[in-house]
C-alpha cells in the first residue's frame, strides 16, 4: 500500500534542515555528525528527492555568499541596461576584474542544477566544498594576482506562476431557465469532484503550475557567455585572459570562439578544459580555430590513468590529459594543480618568446610527456 506523502514544505536555511559546514567544508548532520542522508523516508523517493531539491537551492545561496563574503568578488547584475522590471541574472567578478593589466581568469561551470560558484552539487553535498565549489580556484587566481569573473550560465530565466484564467461557464448565461442551470451546475460539480480526486490520488500535492521568463542575451549557456564576453571581458585591461571551462562550459566557450574568433585570438593566452563536452564537428568549428585549440588548449579529462598522462583523442582539436580521476564532477578538483601550472607556462611563453606558437607548440609536447 502506497504511503501518504508527507507535505512538500521544507525549511529555507541549513539550520532548518539541521545541517552545517564543518571546518573541513564538509556538510554534516547538527545534532548527530552524519553525512547527508537522501533516503531521509522510505519508499518516498519523489518526496526524498524534493528535499534533496530544496537543500540543493539553499546550497546555492550559501555559496553565492560565500563568494561575496570569503572570496571578496562583487555580485553584478545584468543586463547592464536593464529595466526595473524585467527579468535578471547576475555574475561575480573580483575588484579588479576589469583593470587589472596582467592576468584575469574567467570560470565556467557545466550544465544542469549548478549555478556561479559551484562545479558539482552532489560534490558540495556529498563531499565538501573545495571539490564541489570554484572557491579553490578563485582564492588561488587572487593571491597570485589574477582578476577573477565568474560566470552563471545556468541562470537562464525566472519562473512566475501562471496566472489562472477564469472560463465563464455555460451556466452563467442569464438566458437559461433556473432549473436548467441548477441541473447543470450540479453536473459540473460532480465532474469537477471526480476530477479534483483523481489528481489528487495522481499528484497528492499539485504543485504550482509555473511559467518562464527568460533573460535578455542570456537565455541559454552561450548566449550567456558571448554577453559576458561583449560586455566585461573584451573590455578588461588583462593582457593575458585564461578560461576554466568544465563540462557544458567547454561546448560554450568554443561557441564563443566561433562567434568570436579574432578577439578571442587576441586576448586569450590560454584555456584549460575539465571533461568538456564541445564537438569541433558539430559545432563547425573552423580549421583556424581547431588549430588555435590545439596551440593553447588543453582538456583534463575522466581517466583511470595518473594525473596528466595523455590520452588519445578522436578529434583533431586540443591535446587531451587525464585529470587523475574517472568521475566527470571531480575532474576540475583533481585537475586544480595542473592547470595553474599550464597558466603559468603559458605565460612564461608568451612573454619570453616572439613566436609563441612555436613555444607553445614546445609546450604542449613536454606537457604531454609528463
């Protein structure tokens, strides 16, 4: 016998769910130390996963703090030019993003329920924070002098409920006898009660029906990223601009660089992909832009070999190094290391060089050995 599902109402902060990070960024149970339990309720899984939803959206605005609070980034809303009512995003930027001479670094995250600041929810839940959330990365790029945008791809649209339209009903006609309209109006009564039960036994709480309004330029990952790019990063003072993409992010930002071409070329020194999902193929992306990925990309991908080995890749697009892991949510995390140093290198490169394809070409072949 099914069990009546408890109600959909869930607290709105950790504490409530009785839930805090510990000193390690591990988030664990108040009262008992445990880890998060999903199966909070047997044989509830629609309810165990709303919770689980509902902890996720709090997750999220606890890192948005955390941004602000740990790692000193300014929150900034766009469109730039938008009006008061209509709908907005925002993305998080250092201080000195935009003036910086040197060095910026712009991160994005992949697909799904993830928003600015975090790589994986299920790392930040089921692990802890310096896994799961771009924090390492961003207080590393700021001590060694890199400005800092992060992006928000994901917040592509709000959600309102959808306003209820009254039907007037063939019984308010006035030109009815009353006992017709009595008769009908009971009919109508009786169908609705049938129907409202057979919802009920279908959905035991219907939720509200919603309706999306979706952000101008910013409807989708890539139109997110070309606006950021149009209206924050081109206009940076940073001589060498660095992109971490993990997943969905690498599909966006070689969008980017289709749309884009030579501003990316002249601006970017180099792009470090986690387990991107980009395809050079399907998404036609040109011979000279597969030629740039392959002189200043390089994509730490899911793979059961040590950290940095190369793997063989199918496409003729950016060298391909496993990221020491075989999980697709840690490959940013276990790659953490490895990509500050190809930064590094990249720019030791350019500097010391007139010809920095060729150095670079150096570049990737004694990355590859390692």
């Amino acid at each position: 016998m099914k069990k009546d599902e408890p109600p959909l109402d869930f607290p709105d902060t950790l504490e409530g769910f009785e839930y805090a990070f510990n000193e390690k960024g591990q988030l664990r149970h108040i009262k008992t130390g445990e880890p998060f339990v999903f199966n909070y309720r047997e044989d509830l899984h629609r309810w165990n996963q709303k919770r689980y939803e509902a902890l996720g959206e709090i997750i999220t605005k606890y890192v948005y703090e955390l941004l602000e609070k740990d790692c000193n980034l300014k929150k900034i809303s766009i469109p730039v030019d938008a009006t008061e009512s209509e709908p907005k995003s925002f993305i998080f930027m250092s201080e000195d993003a935009l003036t910086n001479p040197q060095k910026l670094m712009v991160l994005i995250h992949g697909s799904g329920v993830v928003r600015a600041g975090q790589w994986a929810r299920r790392l930040i839940i089921n692990e802890d924070l310096d896994s799961g959330t771009q924090i390492p990365f961003i207080k590393r790029a700021v001590a060694e002098g890199y400005g800092v945008i992060v992006l928000n791809p994901n917040e592509n649209y709000i959600e309102v409920e959808k306003p209820k339209i009254h039907v007037q009903s063939s019984s308010d006609s006035s030109d009815e006898p009353a006992e017709k309209r009595e008769r009908k109006d009971k009919v109508s009564k009786e169908t609705k009660k049938r129907r409202d039960f057979y919802e009920k036994y279908r959905n035991p709480q219907r939720e509200k029906e919603m309706m999306q309004l979706y952000i101008r330029e910013n409807g989708s990952p890539e139109e997110h990223a070309i606006y950021v790019w149009d209206h924050f990063i081109a206009q940076a003072a940073a001589e060498n601009v660095f992109f971490v993409a993990h997943s969905y992010g690498g599909l966006a930002f070689v969008e980017l660089m289709i749309q884009r071409e030579a501003d990316v070329k002249n601006k970017v020194t180099a792009v470090a992909l986690t387990d991107s999902v980009h395809n050079v193929w399907h998404q036609e992306a040109g011979k000279t832009i597969r030629e740039w990925m392959r002189e200043n990309c390089c994509n730490w991908v899911s793979s059961s070999e040590p950290l940095d080995t190369s793997v063989e890749s199918m496409l003729p697009d950016c060298p391909r190094v496993s990221a020491g892991t075989d999980r697709h949510e840690l490959t940013s995390w276990k790659s953490f290391p490895s990509i500050f140093k190809f930064f590094t290198e990249a720019s030791e490169a350019k500097i010391s060089s007139l010809k920095p394809a060729v150095t670079r070409r150096s570049h990737r072949i004694k990355h590859e050995e390692l």
